[in-house]
C-alpha cells in the first residue's frame, strides 16, 4: 500500500510539470514561427553587396567618333547594390530602399554603359513600393523619376513555382519571369525561372547615314530596339538570385530592318559571385527553415505529446486516490 500510494503522488506531481513543460513547447513553438520568423524573414536595410557578369566574345557598337562601327570584346558588368537605411527606417512598413549602381566596361577598360536605380521595395515580398524618392540614371547626372514595379532585386521568401513579374530597366516595365525547373548547384536547390523579352522598338536615335548604311553625309532617325532572355536560379527560402545570365540584343533599324548591332551578348554571374552567392545564402536558408517549419513542428509535436501524457497521469493519480 505504501509503495502504490508512493506512485500515485509521483504521477500527481509528475502530470502537471509534464503538461507544464508541454504548454512552454507549444508557446516556443507558434512564438518561432509568428513572431522570430517575420523578423529573420525580410531583406537587410543595410545591404551592401557587389556582384559581377562576365561577357566574352560579345559584339558592340563602339561610339568613338573615330570608329562608329561594331567590334568584338569581352564585357564585364560590376553592380554594387547598398542599402539607405535612414529612408528605410522613415518609411516603416518593412519597406527597404536600395540603390544599385551598374557599370559595363569592355575588354580595353572603356565603360559601354552605366546606371543607376534606386528603388523601394517591400522587405518579405521583394515588391517594388512606389515612395523614397526612387529613380533611374542611364545618362550620367540625369536621373529619371520612375514608378518601379514587380520584382527588382530578389524573388519574395518562401518563392513559389509560379510567374513572376521582374523589373526590366531598358523598357522601364515589368514582364513575366516563368518558373521552369528545379535545379541543383553545389548541393543548394534552386528554382528557375525564365524571362524572355522579345526584341522590340522601344526609342528612336539620330545617328550618321552610314552608321545605318544609308547615303548622305546628314543623321537620320533610326529605331533602336532591344531584347533579352534572362535565367535565374532562385533559393526559393530567400527568394535571393543566386546565379543570373542574361542573353542581350540591340540594334538600329531602318525600317523594320536591323542595320546595325549595338549588343549581342551572352552575359552571366561570374563563378565567384556564384559561390560567395552559395556560401552566404545556403546557411541563411537552412537556418530560415528551420525557424519557419521544422522547429515548431518538432516542438508542437514534442510539446502535444507531453500534455497527453502529463494529463493520462494527473488522470490515474486522480483515479488511484478515489
């Protein structure tokens, strides 16, 4: 009888403190996932990050006015992105400002292109947000306000397997990124998707008549169009590019017909950007999943389980006493 009435006070006692320990797990548990999460789960107000594309073998129109005609050269694009933070914090919301500084110079050091944008977006989505003084520079010192739209520098957290709308800076629109894949790189899965832009008119440009294979010694106006087929593969956790190639074409038009090539290159994440993009982002992944689903999926388990068992014993113990 002593022994019994011994166990039955174990498991009175025992009960309780196993439902206590099962409700703290619970708690814990939904605290990951609606509150620790949101906060993980959102871009850095202080980015500052640089990546490179490498182009070999591209052809360009070169503007020396000794020259005016096409060349081939390699290409390398530098783009720095950093993070305003003081606009950021005024305009709360969880939205971000990121201005992103693009430079394209050829083989032989001359820059071909630059630009300059600087956009608000919302943090969890990747949303270009219409505020903060956002524009885009293609001519130096002459910035253009612009009212951005889709995604402009990351697919949003928890990507899905879905079309995207992806800012593109020459048309000054967004247009569909479709999913098409899943792949591996160096062991981190990524989503693919596809934006294919087909070449179209998009302005007009005075050039020499013979730029354009026209007679004269006077300009004439020609239509300048442009196209583009980007690739991206996306960690989906993220939503962060982690490898980009961009296959680019422009040229002058007389007519509907393609008189001069300005750009036609194949143009991609150089492998170090690809790497550090890997090395920096798979961790960040692991990490934001095991936040968002597997710790409280282990915890409400773990916890669920401990308040049963907590409550068949307080019930025995109960029942042992009657």
């Amino acid at each position: 009888m002593g022994m019994s009435g011994g166990s039955t006070q174990v498991r009175g006692k025992l009960g309780p403190i196993l439902s206590g320990i099962g409700g703290f797990l619970l708690v814990i548990g939904i605290l990951l996932n609606v509150y620790a999460y949101p906060k993980l789960a959102t871009a850095p107000m202080d980015q500052d990050s640089i990546s490179k594309l490498f182009g070999p073998d591209a052809t360009v129109f070169d503007t020396d006015p000794s020259s005016l005609k096409e060349i081939q050269t390699d290409l390398t694009t530098t783009a720095q992105t950093l993070g305003d933070v003081e606009a950021a914090e005024e305009a709360g919301d969880n939205i971000r400002v990121w201005v992103n500084s693009t430079s394209t110079k050829s083989a032989d050091g001359v820059v071909r292109s630059r630009s300059v944008e600087r956009v608000a977006f919302d943090g969890f989505t990747g949303e270009a947000v219409n505020c903060c003084n956002a524009f885009s520079e293609t001519t130096q010192g002459q910035p253009e306000s612009v009212t951005f739209e889709g995604q402009v520098f990351k697919f949003p957290f928890q990507t899905e397997k879905k079309t995207y709308k992806w800012w593109d800076g020459t048309l000054k629109r967004a247009i569909d990124a479709k999913y098409e894949r899943e792949e591996t790189l160096e062991g981190l899965n990524t989503y693919v998707f596809v934006q294919t832009i087909e070449p179209e008119v998009w302005t007009q440009q005075e050039v020499p008549a013979d730029v354009v294979g026209e007679s004269g010694d006077g300009a004439v106006t020609a239509d300048r169009t442009y196209g583009n087929v980007r690739t991206f593969w996306v960690e989906p956790e993220t939503g962060v590019v982690i490898k980009r190639v961009e296959q680019q074409w422009a040229a002058l038009q007389i007519d509907g017909e393609d008189r001069t090539t300005l750009t036609d290159v194949e143009t991609a994440f150089t492998d170090e950007t690809v790497q550090a993009n890997i090395d920096d982002y798979g961790p960040k992944s692991s990490q934001l999943k095991l936040i968002r689903s597997t710790l409280p999926l282990v915890l409400g388990i773990g916890g669920l389980v401990l308040l049963i068992v907590g409550f068949l014993l307080h019930r025995r113990s109960q029942s042992a006493r009657a």
